[in-house]
C-alpha cells in the first residue's frame, strides 16, 4: 500500500477534533451517535455510516444508529457476529475494508441494493469485548487508506464510550424499575402477624435479591427470599420469572420441598445459566408453625421472647439451577407467641476476611422479639450502619402477635 | 466495568488447575469464569480454593457454569477447599454435595472418580 500519506497534518488535526469534540458530550447518548455519524460522512467524504450493536444474548449485531442507511435502523436489521461483514469484524476483533459489495461478502441485501461500492468497517471495543461494529460506505468506488481506518477507530472508540454509558444507563433505569415492580411495596395486611421490611441495593448497582409475602386461598401466609446470581437487568429479570414461578407453585401444591422441586425444574429448562438460592416457607392459618423448606439460602433467625436469638435448625438444599435427584427437606418450625423471625439475604451478613458465622452470631446478638419496624431499624443500623452495602440486602421480619400485642 | 482478573491455568499431569485468589466475587468472577470455562473444555478440572477466603455468589456461579460443563464433557470438576468459610458456604448451598471437594491438590489429582461431595462429611 501507500508509504505517503496524502492527508497534510491541519486537515488531520481538523478531522480528530471533529470527532474528539467535547461539544459532543453534552448530548445525550443515541444524539451523540447520530451526530458523531454525520461528521464522520462529512469528514471521510462517504455516503454512508452505521453503528450496530452486540446482543451477547442472541450473538447477533442490532443495526442502532445510521445516516444515508436509515432503513437498518428503521428495519431492525440482526447480523449473526461471525457472518458477512459487520459479522467478521466483530468476530475478528479488527477493521475490514471490502472494495466490491455483493451477496458475497454483505450479508445484508439493503447494503448491495443500495448501490454501496466500497466499504469499511471497525470494532468497538470496551475493556477487551467487542460490543459492536462501526463501519462506512462509498457510493463509488473508493479505496480506503490507513488513515482512513485509524480515523474511523478514533470515531468509534468515542462511539463505544457512548453506548457504555448509555447502556449502564438504560440497564440502571430498567432494572430499578423492575426491582421496584418486584418487592412488594406495601406488605399485606394478616391476621396474627406483623411485618416489616427493607430493601437496599448494593453500591448503586441493583442485584438479584428479591422477597415475596402472600396469602393461599387457605389463607395460610407464604414467604419467600432468594438471591439470584448476577446483577442489573438481567438479574431483575430472572427474578421476576422466579417469584411468578414461585407463586403459580405455591397454588398448586402444599408441600414447600415440592414447590421449590419444581421451581428448579422449571428454572433449569427454560433459564439454564441461572443460579439462585431461594427460602421458601408457608406459615399456618393459627400463625404457630411453620414448614420450611431451603435451596441454599440461609435459614431465618428466630427470637423468642426472653431467648437469644439463634438460627432456625432447618436442613441445608441444593441451590436452584444445578439439579440433582435429591429433594430438599422440609422442616416444621414452631412459632412461640411473640416471637420474630427474621428472614436475609447474605449482603446482610457477609464481609470479605470474616467469616459467616461470625456475622451469623452479631445479627443474632441485634435480633430480638420486638416490634417489626423497631427490630427492621436495629439490624440494619448494627449489621450495615452508615457503610454502603457492597452487595444487595434484603430485609424481612416477621413477628407472630400475642394477645393485647399493640405492634403497629 | 473493570477489566477483568486473569486467573492462570496451570496444567498438572495433564489436568488443568485453576488457582483461586482470597476474594472471589463480583469484582473477579467473570475472570475466573472465562479461565474455568476455557480449563472444563478438557473435561477434568481442579480448581484450588485453599487460599480462598470468601466467596459469593458470582463466584458460585462461576463454579457452576463450569461444573456442567465438565460433566457435559464427560469429565468433574474437583474443588480443594481448605477454609472453613469457603466450607460452610459450600454446605449452606448445598453445593458439597454435588461437587466433589478435597482437602488438597495431591489428593484432588490423584483420587479415583467414584465419589461426590465432601470427605469427611459433616
């Protein structure tokens, strides 16, 4: 190829600052995009300029923003990562310059019917992964140079930044939305039983932890508190399936052990890469037992009046996600008048250089049968303090009343 | 997002061995992952957590993925686990039992396969 570059260096300086411009960052992320597309046509003299996103989920690129190609975008337009152009660059990981553009080498028709006759293509990165590909075209025949190409990867290195913050972003607003769908916003009214709970997301990012109360028909009390593997969107997502899941079970069928059985099965089919720790227990109608039944999630605390509190002797289960022939005991607990229990998830205890146990035995030493809302309030002021939680922490108490109770 | 920690993967007698750091969790989990992912294509793994003091669900998560994909490949996945709170998130989880553990790397690479869980059993 050329050992000269052409491009004298006033025009070089002018063509990055266009793209580098800070004016650029005060619009908000897809008006950066579009903008950052146009003065990429303007500056490269193309016709054309397209950005199209990864989808990890389905491995296919998603067509996002585009000037002079708006139809992509309009149509949806899906590029398996590995096939035809977008696809190569992607899985490469480098630019590829394509100098005629047919069924061969495009896979997408809209590109050729175009009358595209050049093109040129880039990854963008964050951190090491490709999260999409940027790349021009040219009307008439043109050969692109590695000025060309270096440019275009400046374009879409700013691109990238873009799309980052403007995916955190929308997982963010996503997400919180969909926590706050998920955790009941008011605990329902039930006879013999106080409640109270808290919810607080981890370091701003939200993770998996969820919590459910809700009556049968029988009018027994059901409870639920599990932590799904992972966090933000995705996390959210699999958490609402579980709790809908949960539910439907729950309706169907008595025994907490075969609830939780087919909640597995039913995660293990149709989400095979989850991985949960679920608690699930139904309190009788006379609010004195409860069966319980765990799948890897720790057991409630329970305080008895004028007792210490201790850790509910209920038998280990496998986690959800994993399967194994072995069903999950159900342990009947007694639920003294008075007492609390006091259901978690592991943000509330675990501290990297600590061991379980020992947050086991403070949260123990902070439990005590007294009013939901009062005992919510100590544990979290002795367990989390004024530290931000570095994980989730879901909070739930559950008091049985006693006769002339006035816990409000 | 950080970049993610590399975990090296040291082949002992043909079998590879995962190392695992003090801290596993979502900081480093998606390392791990990708090195345990990559080691479990061979079907045998060791993945030695002696030196592991915590470990959260991410991590368990890694550990899983991997799991599967071992006996998918015909293989196990062998856990040397030597802190007790690396062991009692493995009992509480349920884990133990489904994933063979071993007090030590000699003893996880050179057991015969007819066994899960972990020895002694509590």
């Amino acid at each position: 190829m050329t050992a000269v570059d052409p491009v004298p260096v006033e025009a070089r300086l002018r063509d990055i600052q266009s793209i580098t411009d800070a004016a650029l960052s005060r619009l908000d992320e897809l008006g950066l995009l579009a903008e950052l597309l146009d003065r990429i046509r303007e500056i490269m003299h193309v016709d054309t300029a397209a950005v199209l996103l990864l989808d990890a989920s389905s491995g296919q690129l998603i067509a996002t923003a585009a000037v002079g190609l708006e139809e992509e975008v309009r149509q949806g337009v899906r590029i398996p990562v590995g096939r035809g152009f977008a696809g190569r660059i992607a899985a490469e990981g480098r630019p590829v310059v394509l100098d005629h553009v047919d069924h061969t080498t495009v896979l997408n028709p809209i590109l050729w019917d175009k009358g595209i006759n050049s093109m040129m293509g880039v990854p963008m990165t964050a951190g090491r992964k490709v999260i999409g590909v940027l790349h021009v075209g040219s009307l008439t025949h043109r050969r692109f140079t590695s000025y060309d190409i270096e440019l275009l990867q400046l374009a879409a290195d700013r691109a990238a930044t873009a799309v980052q913050s403007m995916m955190a972003q929308a997982d963010r607003v996503a997400s919180t939305a969909l926590q706050l769908s998920l955790v009941p916003s008011a605990l329902p009214e039930v006879s013999g039983i106080r409640m109270a709970a808290r919810y607080v997301p981890g370091r701003g990012v939200l993770g998996g932890d969820w919590y459910d109360v809700f009556t049968l028909p029988s009018g027994e009390l059901c409870v639920a508190i599990g932590d799904v593997a992972g966090s933000g969107l995705a996390a959210a997502v699999i958490m609402g399936r579980m709790r809908s899941a949960l539910r439907a079970y729950a309706l169907e069928t008595p025994d907490p052990g075969e609830v939780l059985d087919r909640l597995d099965r039913k995660m293990r089919h149709f989400e095979p890469d989850a991985l949960a720790t679920v608690l699930y227990a139904v309190i009788d109608t006379a609010r004195e037992q409860m069966r319980i039944c765990l799948a890897g999630h720790f057991a409630p605390v329970i305080a008895v009046p004028e007792l210490p509190a201790e850790p509910v002797r209920a038998a280990a289960g496998l986690m959800v996600g994993i399967g194994d022939a072995a069903r999950r005991p159900v342990t009947t607990v007694t639920i003294p008048p008075g007492a609390l229990l006091c259901f978690y998830t592991d943000g509330l205890i675990e501290r990297p250089g600590e061991l379980i146990d020992d947050g086991l035995a403070r949260l123990c030493r902070v439990v005590t049968a007294q009013p939901v809302e009062t005992a919510c309030a100590a544990v979290m002021a002795a367990l989390i303090g004024s530290e931000p939680a570095r994980d989730d922490v879901a909070l739930l108490m559950i008091r049985r009343r006693t006769e002339g109770d006035d816990d409000a | 997002m950080m970049p993610d920690t590399v975990f090296p993967v040291e082949m002992v007698g043909g079998v590879p061995v995962v190392t695992t750091p003090e801290q596993v969790d979502i900081t480093n989990a998606d390392g791990l992952r990708a090195a345990l992912l990559e080691s479990a294509g061979h079907g045998q793994l060791v993945v030695d957590m002696s030196r592991t003091e915590f470990c959260d669900t991410a991590g368990l998560h890694a550990l899983v993925a991997a799991h599967k994909q071992a006996l998918a490949e015909g293989g196990e996945l062998r856990l040397v686990v030597a802190g007790a709170a690396v062991q009692r998130i493995f009992a509480i989880t349920g884990l133990s039992r489904v994933i063979p553990g071993f007090t030590s790397l000699q003893e996880a690479l050179t057991q015969p396969r007819s066994r899960t869980g972990f020895a002694p059993p509590s």
